[in-house]
C-alpha cells in the first residue's frame, strides 16, 4: 500500500554507503532535489522511509567521486546492482592492478602500484560471534577503522610489516599452512549477532591461534617484521541492544520503515523499531536505492520475542 507523504519534511534521498570515521558509523546520503552529498551520523538516526515504484536504483561510488569532484565519471543511474558500469570497469582495472602483486618480480611492477605498497601494514586475525576467525592486513594507519568496517569482535593486532606486499606474503602463507581463511560472509556475521558465542571462548581461540601464527611467521623466514601482539575489542558489539535481539523480519528494500539506530557493528545495524523491539538489519539492503523521506509509520511486523 502506498501511503502519502506530504508534510514540509519529505525529501527523496539515496543511502550509498556506511562509513567508519573516528572509529563512529556514518551514512553517506545523495539528496536529489538539493543535489548534495552529506554525511551524518548513524548511532540515533531515524530511517524513517518508504520505497518507491519502481524501484529506482543509483550507483553507490557516486557520492566519493562527487566529493572528489569526479563524478562525471560516474553514470549515475544503475538498473541493477549497486554499481553503474564505468564504476565497475574502473574498480575492475585498479583490482587487477593490485591482484596478486605480492606473487609478482619485483621488477615487473610499475614504479606507481610499488609506491602505493610502500608503507606500514599490520597483519591482524579477527573473530566474529559465530565462532568464525580470520587472518586479515591493513595498512597500519586504518587498522581500526578496517576492523570496524568488517564487523570484527575481537582481533590480535600480530605483526607490523614495512611495506604492503611482505604483509601479504605473510597472509597467504598462515592461509595455507594453518587454514584460516582471508573473509567471512555476511551470513555468518549475522549468525553470530543473532546468537553469539560466549566472549570468553572467541578470546581463548585467538589466542591459540596467535601462537600457531607466530610459529608460522618464525619459520618464514621473513624477518623485516615488528611484533605488536596487541588486542582489539569492538566496544559496540558489547552494547546491551544485541542482547536477545532478533532479525528485523522484512527487507529495508522495500516497503515503509520506522527505526531508530542504536548501535551497529560492521554494516549491521541494532534498530529501535516503533513496536518497542531491538531489531537486526544488514543496511547494505537499502544502500542504492531511492526512498522518500519524510513522516512514515513503518510497516507492521510480526516478530516473537526471544524468550532466553
Ligand atoms: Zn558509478
């Protein structure tokens, strides 16, 4: 059912991305009436919201290349996906250039991509509510901000390395003699919100891990290397809202919605939902899509509390 927006608060607006800034989540937002691109705080904002139709999609690049005053590049509609095509191409070309570069002579790597891999990383692992672990690099001025990003609810910051190819030879290789892998899918970050593992067991298992990787690292050989060994906890993931919560049950891709943020890890938002419950939603649902602001009194839902 389409319900009528008509008070002076209406506005047609795309969410295009989560953001991570001074270790806070924000939400990038293209107005499309005053053609601006903002940035606002995501902890107590209010989606309140219904999709139209048709659905009309927007490339979700478009706000970073309008900050950098780059957006001609950008075709700015998109029928499907989250990407217009000219994004895809050129995310495509900057991926292949980077791909396997730490596998690559030295030699045969252009003067540019090698500047870009000169600095600080750390090699981190990470573990996430469902029991899932992960070995991971950043460079060392955003590690938080990319553990954050992630979803990450504790992590061992292991090695610093002084360049971003030693990093990821280091990676590749605790993937392949030890079996951790390199990502985690949203799936099981979710899983694990929904219903996380006692912290103390997350904790524990790192730690074993971290003496499996140092053991690793050693017989590398590699030697240009800093140990840090210092531990990270996601301070949001410990906030009280993810206690019994549950899974909002409609997608934010549709529909009429009324929700308050209370806190988020990685792209996953804890919401206040009119009814009075805490409610789970992967935000990357509604980024890309228009919606029209304004007044809204959400959809109904249908959701049973979680008794323990
Ligand atoms: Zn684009």
């Amino acid at each position: 059912m389409k319900k009528i927006v008509n008070d002076s608060s209406y506005r047609k607006i795309t969410y295009l991305k989560v953001l991570w800034r001074n270790n806070q989540p924000h939400i990038q937002i293209y107005d499309h009436d005053a053609e601006t691109v903002t940035t606002q705080s995501l902890i107590g904002y209010d989606f309140s919201y219904q999709v139209p139709t048709p659905l009309e999609r927007m490339c979700v690049n478009y706000g970073d290349l309008f900050e950098d005053e780059k957006q001609n590049r950008c075709e700015k509609l998109v029928k499907s996906g989250k990407k217009c095509g000219s994004c895809i191409r050129e995310d495509n070309i900057f991926a292949a250039q980077f791909h396997n570069v730490h596998t690559k002579d030295r030699s045969s790597i252009s003067q540019k991509i090698l500047k870009r891999m000169q600095k600080e990383n750390i090699l981190y692992i990470a573990g996430f509510f469902d029991g899932s672990t992960k070995v991971g690099t950043s460079a060392s001025t955003r590690i938080h901000t990319r553990l954050l990003e992630q979803g990450a609810i504790h992590a061992v910051l292991v090695v610093e390395t002084p360049d971003g190819i030693t990093v990821r030879l280091l990676e590749d290789l605790i993937t392949e003699e030890l079996g951790i892998g390199q990502a985690i899918s949203i799936r099981k970050k979710i899983d694990g919100l929904l219903n996380p593992l006692v912290r103390d067991s997350l904790q524990k298992e790192l730690k074993i891990l971290l003496g499996k990787v140092k053991d690793c690292i050693l017989t590398s050989g590699i030697t240009e290397i800093t140990e840090i060994a210092t531990t990270w906890d996601n301070e949001y993931s410990t906030e009280t809202c993810w206690e019994k919560i549950q899974k909002y049950p409609i997608s934010l891709s549709t529909g009429s919605h009324d929700m308050k943020v209370r806190s988020v890890v990685g792209r996953i938002a804890a919401l206040n939902h009119s009814s009075g419950m805490t409610l789970l939603a992967d935000l990357d649902e509604l980024l890309g899509i228009s919606v029209e602001t304004g007044k809204i009194t959400g959809d109904e839902i249908s959701v049973q509390a979680k008794l323990f």
